[in-house]
C-alpha cells in the first residue's frame, strides 16, 4: 500500500478545476485563451488544476498535443498552486509509454506535474479484474501520485468499490480516486472503508454538496472553469461543516450547473467562457456548438450570478 504523506494528499483537497483546452477558428490550441483561464481559475482562489481531462478534450488531440498543452499549462501556474495531468485509456501499454515520456520529462527538469489523472478504460468494457490489473499495471511504472477516474456514464463500464479499496490496498501510488458514478452507495463504501488518507473526490458538480457531506475531500469541477471563487467558496464551506453558507452557493449556481451540461460537456461550459471574455467557445468534432437558444439561457443565468 502506498505511504504518501498528508502533506502530498493535501494539496488535491479542496476544488480542482477540469481545464478546458481552447481553440481558435481553424481548431489549433489557443494558447493565450488557456493562459486566460489558468490565471482567471487561480486568481478565483482554486486549490488546483487538472491539465488534459476530458473537459480539455483530450482524446481529439494528438500526443503531441497534450504533451504540449501540458507543459504550458505547467509553465503558466509556475508553482502556484499543483497540477495534475490526465493519462487515461483503453491501451494500457499506451498510457504506460506516456506516462514513461512524462517520468524523462521530470528526469530532465522539464517537467513539474504534481499527480495523474487516469480515467478506467472505456469502450472495451474489461471485467472488475481487468480494470484492477489496468491500474496496477500502471501504478508499478509511476512516478507520480495518481488519482483514478470513475466515470460509466462516459466509459460505459463501472469500477465497483470492492475493486477501487482493492487497488488502494494493493498500490504504492495511487492516492485516491474521483467518483463520478453518481452511486451513493457506491462512493459511501469507498469512503468507509478506504485508508483515512486516500482521497475520494467528486466528479459531479451538482452533487459535491451532498457527496462532501457523507466525507468526500472536494471536486474536480467543470463549472469552475466559469465560476471559481463562487464555487471554490462552496466547497470550502463545505469542507468546514459550514453548510448553511454553502447550500445558498450551491443553489445560486444550480441552474447555470444544470444549463452547461445539457447539451455536452465542455461546449457549455465554453459558451460561458465566451461570454465572461475568458476565452472562445470553439471545439473540436465530434462536439459542436450548442444551439443559439441554450446560449441565450446560460447569458441569463450568468447575469444573475454576477
């Protein structure tokens, strides 16, 4: 099992944001849009930030791509708060070679990743044992602290909590997972009867609330990317058994939560973007832009927040 320090498990307590990755019209990164979300997600007073999820639509970028969108994410929170980058699959080997890329990035001083995200794998839907074998494959060759990624309703394949307390008790490496299962049950066992030290974290913005209440650590949220002070300010609420403060927070931004998700995530939450003046709202196929009349619902419930 591993041995990782509160000191390391504290810094992915709290709110971490699910970047998302900009692009410009002809679809190429827009690197100054991303600088433009990094500091606005810091200067909202987010604990950290995750680098190439899927809200940074990964898989429709090259490895090259995410290594480079990696490094300058890296480069632009320059030590102000940590970064967790996303190494996630359906070829094990293949997370296994990025991953390997990333450890002689660090060797050679060019690299300053905190932790690694890594989604189960999607589309083949392995049994309960090859998803437990995915990661501990994965947790033998890491040099870093990683958070596993529950999230069924994107991979079509659920990591039960038997599996997820086997991987922790079995681990040097992996510190926690994010559960975005939506399963109450589910999440209350993981966090039952995991380690006191591995963290259990949401996935799922319009449920954090009630999930931090039955002890989960914090949120790696999409919504604040728009939204960081009011929704880092919630989750810190939260965290302190304050939850009067919170459940106002909380119902604030429930109807620009519920409005960001209901035609895809991350154009949504691009769309507000757009209109903050953070950064353009453009994705990449297979996503498109929502429609004109969502638009005009997510400009209202920005209003009535700011």
């Amino acid at each position: 099992m591993h041995t990782y320090s509160k000191e390391i498990t504290n810094k992915f307590k709290g709110t971490g944001v699910a970047l998302v990755t900009p692009f410009n019209t002809d679809g190429s990164i827009d690197y100054k849009g991303l600088e433009n979300v990094i500091n606005h997600v810091i200067n909202g007073g987010v604990e950290y930030v995750v680098s190439m999820g899927t809200t940074g639509e990964s898989v429709t970028l090259s490895e090259e791509e995410k290594f480079s969108v990696i490094d300058f994410t890296v480069k632009t929170v320059n030590k102000r708060i940590p970064v967790v980058a996303g190494f996630g699959g359906n070829n094990t080997n293949e997370i296994i070679q990025q991953i390997n890329r990333l450890s002689r990035m660090a060797a050679s001083g060019n690299n300053g990743v905190d932790a690694i995200l890594s989604n189960s794998p999607y589309y083949n839907k392995p049994s309960q044992e090859g998803i437990y074998q995915h990661y501990m494959a994965i947790d033998k060759i890491s040099p870093l602290p990683i958070i596993l990624y529950n999230v069924p309703g994107r991979t079509s394949s659920n990591m039960e909590a038997e599996t997820t307390l086997r991987i922790a008790a079995d681990s040097k490496n992996i510190i926690g997972i994010k559960e975005a299962s939506g399963n109450f049950m589910q999440c209350m066992k993981i966090i039952r009867d995991a380690d006191e030290n591995f963290l259990v974290i949401s996935g799922d913005d319009p449920i954090t609330l009630p999930f931090i209440a039955t002890g989960m650590v914090g949120v790696i949220s999409v919504v604040a990317n728009a939204f960081p002070k009011q929704f880092s300010e919630m989750v810190r609420s939260c965290l302190k058994g304050d939850f009067i403060s919170a459940k106002k927070s909380h119902l604030d931004l429930l109807e620009f939560t519920e409005l960001i998700f209901k035609e895809g995530s991350p154009p949504g939450v691009k769309c507000a973007l757009k209109q903050l003046g953070i950064c353009g709202d453009n994705v990449r196929l297979p996503l498109w832009s929502i429609s004109d009349a969502l638009a005009d619902k997510i400009s209202a419930a920005i209003k009535n927040i700011c």
